[in-house]
C-alpha cells in the first residue's frame, strides 16, 4: 500500500521555527493498530491521518494521533492537515472557510488572505473549572514553584486535558525547571504576560508527560492556546486580539494569533508551511 506524506511545519515564524506535524493520506485502509504504529515510527508530538468525512458538512475526517493515544482534537495538527487539504483540494464548501471532521465533532477553519495563514475556531471545553486543591498542589509541585506564584489556575481541556496556571510574567513563565519525571500522566500548561511592546503579549509552555513517563515540552500548542485564549478574553481582555510566543526554551520561535470574533468565537492561527512531500509504502 502507497500512502502519500506531507511533512508540515505549524505555528513557526520561519521555516523549522514552529511543531511540526506528519500528515497523511491514502489510509483509509489502516485499522488503528497500523495508525498508532506508524505515529510511533514517526516519532513525532503527533501524526494524522488525512480521510474522507462521514459528515455531509465537513470538507475532510482527520484522525489525530500521540506516540500512545489518539486525540479527539488537537491545534497544530488540525492547521497542518487543513493545508494538505487545501494544497490536494483546495475546493471547500464555502469560499473561505473549511470544515473538519475529528473526534471532537467539527471544527471551522479560515484561510488567511496571505496564502501560508490559517486559523480554527476553538471548540468548546470539555471541562473548565478550578482545580482540587490537591490538583493545584500537584501541579505546583511539579513545576517547582511557589504556590504564591500562581496568579490563577484552571482546568482549560479540550481534548488533551490541559491545567493552565497563570504566573506574574513571561520571564517566570521562562525560568521554569519542571520536574524530570512524573509517577503519572500530567498535561500543565502556563501562561505570563511580556511587557507592554514586547516580542508578544504571553509566554506560553507546555509541559507534559510522555508514554515512557518523561517529561517533555512541546513546542507550539494549539490546543493549549485555544483553551488559554477562551479563559483570557473570557475574563476580559482588553482589546480583541493578542499574540503569544512559545517555544523559547526550545530554540524554537512560535507564534500564535488569538482572535476574538464579533460573534463570540475565538479563533487561533499562525503560519502553515509544507516542507517536504512525498510517498511511502507499508
């Protein structure tokens, strides 16, 4: 069976800056077993699976998968499948937007006028609420900061399960040294404001435990964003739009545009680039 790959860089403000993403198509065949399988070959944060919809609405199914499980959503993978699509199809229901089919329902994405931006709507969280106490202790834990540190906290998920603590400032949000390994699965997300004028509004992380119980840092989050964006204009953000960096501590250079609609939907975009293409065979 030849399937065809596409290798997508997402979020990044230059090529290799951002998360990247493999994506790909022809695989309507492979069970979930051939799915996983060959994400964990990748060995990327995530691999789609670039399929036909089931839902008269959508344009595109996509199927998103980590080295262990399979997500119902996930941001920068649905960026970097939308542009497959686009780049393959390019015919959507309406003139400028698309809709995608996952396991979280369906998702509306807008192409930028520039060619390389798109954008999701974020979509509803599965859960938005104030952590345990025993929940926040463990996160502060983790982080290795005073709990005196945490300006705010909140379950933000929508999909992968994100706490989001927020701190005093992007330089804190930097400092941070989280734990090398955790005895269970935790998704931590933080957020601190730059100074006015600065590179970007927030610094964002992502922390998070891989399948082997590592920690690890992924370096550009849409989904992390889209929940953080929803709890930030939520409370009353002034202004409509803001821009967040992550991947710093990385050596990466992402960048993530939050919008806040006129019709209350807040939508995450960045940059979406293709940088290699291609086939391979099972």
């Amino acid at each position: 069976m030849a399937l065809s790959l596409h290798m997508v860089d997402v979020f990044g403000t230059g090529p290799f800056r951002g998360n990247p993403v493999a994506v790909i198509k022809g695989g309507e065949e492979l069970s979930t077993d051939d799915m996983q399988r060959i994400t964990r070959w990748f060995n990327l944060s995530e691999t789609t699976f670039l399929l036909p919809p089931t839902d008269p609405a959508a344009d595109y199914r996509v199927r998103i998968f980590t080295l262990d499980r399979e997500l119902p959503f996930a941001g920068h993978p649905t960026l970097g499948t939308c542009r497959v699509w686009l780049d393959s199809v390019g015919q959507s229901h309406k003139a400028d937007e698309v809709v995608q089919e996952c396991g979280a329902g369906l998702v509306t994405l807008w192409r930028g006028a520039d060619g390389d931006g798109l954008a999701f709507a974020a979509p509803p969280m599965l859960r938005f609420e104030p952590p345990t106490e025993d929940e926040l202790t463990e996160a502060v834990s983790f982080l290795g900061i005073a709990a005196d540190e945490v300006v705010d906290a909140s379950w933000v998920d929508n999909g992968p399960g994100w706490l989001a603590l927020k701190v005093g400032s992007a330089e804190r949000v930097l400092a941070i040294e989280p734990a090398r390994s955790w005895p269970r699965r935790i998704d931590v997300g933080v957020v601190g404001p730059h100074e006015p004028g600065g590179v970007a509004d927030f610094e964002v992380r992502a922390l998070l435990t891989d399948q082997l119980g590592s920690i690890v840092e992924d370096p550009v989050t849409g989904s992390l964003n889209a929940s953080l964006a929803q709890w930030i204009f939520g409370e009353g953000y002034p202004g409509r739009e803001y821009v967040a960096r992550q991947g710093t501590r990385l050596g990466r250079d992402g960048r993530v545009f939050a919008r806040h609609g006129e019709d209350g939907r807040v939508w995450i975009g960045g940059q979406v680039r293709v940088h290699a293409a291609g086939e391979f065979s099972l």
